[in-house]
C-alpha cells in the first residue's frame, strides 16, 4: 500500500462515486492511526463536530454526500456518495457529513494548568478528560507517550468538540514535569495512600497528574511531583479516571 505523504484536496465540481477514486483511498486511510501521524490528517463526522472545526478554524474540507440536508457549508467541499461515506464513517449508524482537518502539533507550553494523563488506555476517558479541561478552562492536556491516541475516532466523538479548544500534547511526562516547575507552576499527582485530601488545596496554577486505569501514577511520576492529592471518597477508594480528573478541574479551575 502506497504511503500517504499528505492528503490532497483536490476539489471536483461532479460527485465523487467510486471506492477507488484516489482521494477516497486517502481519506479511508485515516481510519488507521499510521496514516494520521504519516499525513497529519484526521477525519470527523456528524454536524457537531464539524461545527466545531468551523468555529475553530481547524476544518481543512467538508466532505458531503447526497443524504446530507443541514445548512453548513464550506469553501472547500468534496461531494461523495452516500456508499462511500458510509465507508468513511466510524459509526454503524453512519453519517452523511464530514470534515477533514489538520493535526495541530504543539510543543510550546504557554498555559497556567494542564491535565497530565499518564498511560491512559481508554478512548472514552481521554476524550471525556479533554472535554472537562475546556469546561474548567485547563489550557492543556498532556499525554504520555504510551497513551491512546489524540484521534482515534472514539477519543474525538468523547471530547465533543473540546479537542479544537485546548492543546494536546503527547511528550515524556518527566520533561513535562521539569518544564512546568520551571514555569513556577506547582505539580500535583494523584495518590489513594499518601496524599492530601483535595478540600486542603487552595485554587491554584497546576500540573494535575493522574494515572493508568488499572495502576495508577507511575512510582517515577509520583516521585517527580510538588505534592500527593487524593479525593475524599466515603464507599470506594478510587474513582474512574475520568471522573476523578473532572472533579480536580473543577476545583483548580480558572475562575
């Protein structure tokens, strides 16, 4: 299979309607995570999201097909049929618009707070973590390198459009760590034994890390760490990471 160097835009005034048409390949290609990183190029679907590429300036071609009835419209679209686009879709369901966009590379820390997720293995957490960082005004999330990806389809459908708003980050969380306290910004991992209860922490700039679902913040990370924080919890020790992220946002968000 050839490589994609990049995904073309090649606009045509006639409606795309073969599986074989070249671009269609490429486009189909971003179902695999190889071809996203090799491109730089990931798929959405579904008006919301789209929507959301609009409003953020991150959708590079609308992809339509004869099904699709809404009022959003692009400068640069692509006109396929409905077989192929249930081809390109995620979803059994299926999907009559789509959108293609440009991964945003970003090395640069510029914020105050950020989310560090390390060795975060579930799509729906990631994506419902990012989603909580722009509802608290958290300017980041940061992976490490071994977490899922940015944009695998189900991370984008649980972000709900959030990926467009904050930076995504994926780094050696050490580095990270070292580039934020140099920042002055205080880093705090997440820990059920020694750890403070999160009520004992005032509103502050922060680096909140939290762990694999199964294990937790690495023992290196925990050891990197300002503090320990931990949720009071009255019937569990420990809450889905998710949630728990949510709940820290929450408390250290910008007002």
């Amino acid at each position: 299979m050839a490589s994609v160097k990049d995904v073309n835009i090649i606009l045509v005034k006639s409606m795309i309607t073969s599986l074989t048409n070249p671009q269609v390949k490429n486009l189909l290609k971003l179902h695999q995570k190889k071809y996203r990183d090799e491109s730089k190029s990931f798929l959405i679907e579904g008006e919301h999201l789209v929507s959301e590429a609009l409003l953020s300036n991150s959708l590079e071609l609308l992809i339509v097909t004869e099904e699709y009835s809404g009022s959003i419209s692009f400068d640069k679209t692509l006109f396929i049929t409905q077989k192929i686009g249930d081809k390109l879709s995620f979803t059994q369901s299926g999907s009559s618009l789509f959108g293609l966009c440009k991964i945003k590379e970003t090395t640069e820390f510029y914020g105050t707070r950020y989310l560090l997720c390390d060795q975060i293995q579930d799509p729906g957490n990631l994506g419902t973590m990012i989603r909580s960082a722009h509802s608290f005004g958290f300017d980041g999330v940061i992976v490490s390198n071994d977490s899922v990806d940015f944009y695998n389809d189900k991370v984008i459908r649980a972000t709900q459009g959030a990926l467009f708003h904050v930076d995504l980050i994926r780094d050696d969380l050490k580095k990270v760590i070292k580039e934020l306290k140099a920042k002055n910004i205080k880093v705090l991992a997440t820990d059920v034994h020694k750890a403070k209860p999160l009520g004992s922490f005032e509103n502050h700039d922060v680096g909140l890390i939290v762990g694999n679902e199964g294990q937790g913040v690495s023992d290196a990370l925990l050891s990197l760490s300002d503090d320990l924080v931990k949720i009071e919890t009255a019937h569990f020790e420990s809450l889905n990471v998710a949630v728990a992220s949510s709940i820290l946002m929450y408390h250290f968000r910008k007002n």
